[in-house]
C-alpha cells in the first residue's frame, strides 16, 4: 500500500459466525479523530461481498476481502449506495467475482455510469428496492434504509439469519484511535462523535418532521438486529444499538452540525508541513510521518 496515504487496514473483525467487517481505518494525525472505512462479507452459502472499499486501497482490499472469501464462490455484490469509498473497486471485483450478481438500484446505476459508461453489466445486475429481499440460499436478504443517509440511492442489508444490520453510512461515529467497542470510550465522546457525524451525514434531518422521522428509527429497532455495523463507525451491539436510535431521535431538534473551514484547512496543511520539515531533518519518508 502506498505509505502517503493517511489510512491503514485494521485486522478484519468477525462479528458473526459468518460475518466479516474489512476495516480501514482514515486520517490518523490529521486530527483529533479517525474515520473508519468499512466494507463486509457474508461467508454463507452464496457468499455476499457488502460494498467494494475505496480506490486508493485498492490492491490491500483485494487481499484482505479475498482471505475472507474465495472470488469464485461469490454469489452477491451488495452496493449499499454509489458513494467513491463504497464502489472504489467494482469492476475489479465484478472481474474476480465471475459468478456474482450486482445488486444495485436503477438510480445507481444511471448515477454510476458517468464513470463506468457502459461497461456496467445489465445481464448481472439485480435491482433491489428498498424493503426488497434476495434469496440467498441459507438467509433471507432484507434491503432497508437506515435512518440517516447523504446519498438517495442509500439502503441497508439486514441478513435474516445472523441478525447483522448494515447500516451504510448511518449510525457510525468516529474514533480517537483504533476501536473495536464503543465501550471503550468515553460516554460523551461517543454520544458528541455519533450525533455530529449524523448531522454531516444528513444535514437535512434539521427539517424532518420528528413524528416521521421516529418511524424510521422505529423501523430499525423492528428489526431486532443483534449486531449493526456501518460504513464509518465501530460495531454496535445489544443496549448500544437502543443507545444510538435514541441518539439518532434527538436529530430533527438539534441545529445543524458545524462545517470545518479555513482555520481548520490552515491547520491541517500546517501539521502536514511541520511533519515534511521533520522528515526531511531526520532522513526519514515524509509520507510515512504522515500516515
């Protein structure tokens, strides 16, 4: 992996008996706060790789998803949303993957094809709505959107057998370092990092009528998920997945998340200086200080 880049792969953390999370984690040094970048795989009888991971990693992502699954053994690709970090590496694993169906939404795809024009197979694709199931051999595949989301194109995957929730971007939070359990933080942290990051993610939800909106939540709770995983964020389980949907009530009352700007941009270019400076004195690869 090119050692400039400001992230790094955490070892893959199993959260069910057939469950994977390829875990990234982003901007370490940059900040205050880390980022993670998640993608998963479902090791059932017809495999499910769960969003493609960024570009940038890309050659450390092949690797890391294709310990977890053999390419010919997959059966599904999930795209949760055409966001860059979630479909970085699609046509790669399309070209790994010969037996796999792409699931995906019109929407996506006409998004999408602005950058893979027609190189998009139709004859491999399945378009699942939101509240849509796929029969996936040993589990039933639930498409359903979480309660926060910056793309329209955004639906979760609830796996009926495992009981394991993908919430795409929602209900992630960041992190000071490397975590596997929210119970590892600091209360008021975590409670800070999940709203803000909520509130960037959806910055719409200041308008959102909250009688509605707690039918949303409702409708995650509904699914007595035992584990939920996301895009951004450590895994939630038990009384921390009813923590978050209380947390995520709170959204239509709070004002809107306060963006970075100069000052923080400032900042930032002036941390990444001072490490070039003192890579330079010490003989060392500044990219390295930085990552």
């Amino acid at each position: 992996m090119n050692q400039e880049l400001p992230i790094r792969f955490c070892e893959p953390e199993q959260v069910a008996p057939d469950t994977w999370v390829v875990r990234q984690l982003a901007g370490e040094g940059l900040g205050p706060v880390a980022t993670y970048v998640n993608s998963s795989v479902i090791t059932g009888a017809e495999p499910v790789i769960v969003d493609c991971g960024p570009a940038i990693t890309r050659d450390e992502w092949l690797e890391t998803t294709f310990s977890i699954v053999d390419p010919a053994d997959v059966r599904w690709i999930y795209l949760s949303h055409d966001d860059v970090d979630h479909t970085g590496n699609l046509m790669q694993v399309l070209d790994a993957c010969p037996d796999a169906t792409l699931v995906t939404t019109a929407f996506m795809m006409e998004r999408m094809s602005a950058d893979y024009g027609l190189s998009l197979p139709l004859h491999r694709m399945r378009w699942v709505n939101d509240g849509e199931r796929i029969d996936a051999g040993d589990r039933e595949l639930v498409a359903v959107t979480p309660p926060s989301y910056d793309s329209p194109t955004t639906r979760g995957l609830f796996d009926t057998k495992s009981g394991v929730y993908w919430a795409s971007d929602s209900m992630g939070s960041p992190v000071p370092h490397e975590v596997s359990n929210i119970s590892d933080l600091d209360p008021g942290f975590w409670r800070e990092g999940f709203l803000g990051q909520q509130l960037l993610l959806s910055p719409w939800l200041t308008w959102a009528d909250s009688t509605r909106y707690d039918r949303a939540v409702d409708r995650v709770l509904d699914l007595g998920a035992n584990v939920v995983t996301s895009a951004h964020g450590p895994a939630l389980r038990g009384w921390q997945i009813e923590s978050a949907c209380r947390l995520l009530r709170e959204l239509p009352f709070l004002p809107p998340a306060k963006l970075p700007g100069q000052v923080e941009l400032d900042a930032i270019v002036a941390m990444l200086v001072e490490a070039e400076g003192a890579a330079a004195g010490a003989g060392t690869d500044p990219g390295q200080v930085a990552a």
